[in-house]
C-alpha cells in the first residue's frame, strides 16, 4: 500500500511526479526595426537627367545628405540597447523605492530581462 492518493500514483502532473527543472544555455538573437524621420543640416541637390529610348529626356531631383545619419540618428535618439539600459535604470529604482509591481508589471523579472543583451551592430539606412 501506498501513500498516494486515489488514482495519483502515475499521475505526471502531481508535483511528486515532475521532473526537475534543467538548465540549458541558449543564445537569444532579436533584430528591431525602426522607421523615424531625423533632421539633417547637411547635403546637397542633385539632379539626374536620364536619355529615353526615344530620345526623350527625363529629369528627377532629390536632395541628398552629407551626414553620417548613424551620427545623427544616435545624436537625436536612443539605441535599442540603450533604451533596454534606460528601463533597467528605472526598475531598479523604483525597485529601491519599494515597488514591487508596477503598471502590473512584476519589477524583479523585468530586471532580470534587461540584463545581459548585447548589441552587436546599429545599421541605419536612409531610403
């Protein structure tokens, strides 16, 4: 006989059954995008006259900038890792000030979610 109760002896789910957790290194690889407009001060117009087949001439114009807009993007903005630096600051504040949750989110987890992410590249492209 046993000390089971009825029917819970193979029963998976009852906590004497589980298996212990494992702990298994994995790597995490996220890519954000980001569409924005940023100001530049610095460029110059070209115009592009093009030949048709028919001996018709098309003209466009556009303005293109001499910044490096990596420069100016990080200049006016954050960076997704600075942004995740910035939430962790802030947890651990409030964090210090005795709030446990807040906005229903539960702080101490969210601190452990900021922490260890890297940035391998910030790639910033003008269309």
């Amino acid at each position: 006989m046993n000390n089971y109760p009825p029917g819970a002896a193979n029963d998976p789910r009852a906590p004497y059954n589980e298996r212990p957790g494992m702990e298994t290194e994995i790597t995490v690889k996220s890519r954000l995008i980001k569409e924005t407009v940023i100001e530049t001060s610095e460029g110059h117009y070209v115009r592009e006259t093009e030949i048709e087949p028919d001996g018709s001439r098309s003209t466009i114009g556009f303005y293109e900038t001499d910044e490096d807009l990596k420069e100016a993007f990080l200049n006016a903005h954050r960076s997704a890792i600075q942004i995740i630096r910035d939430c962790e600051k802030i947890a651990k504040a409030l964090l210090a000030d005795g709030k446990r949750f807040f906005a229903g989110i539960y702080i101490p987890i969210l601190i452990d979610d900021c922490e260890d992410w890297e940035e391998e590249e910030t790639i910033v492209n003008s269309d």
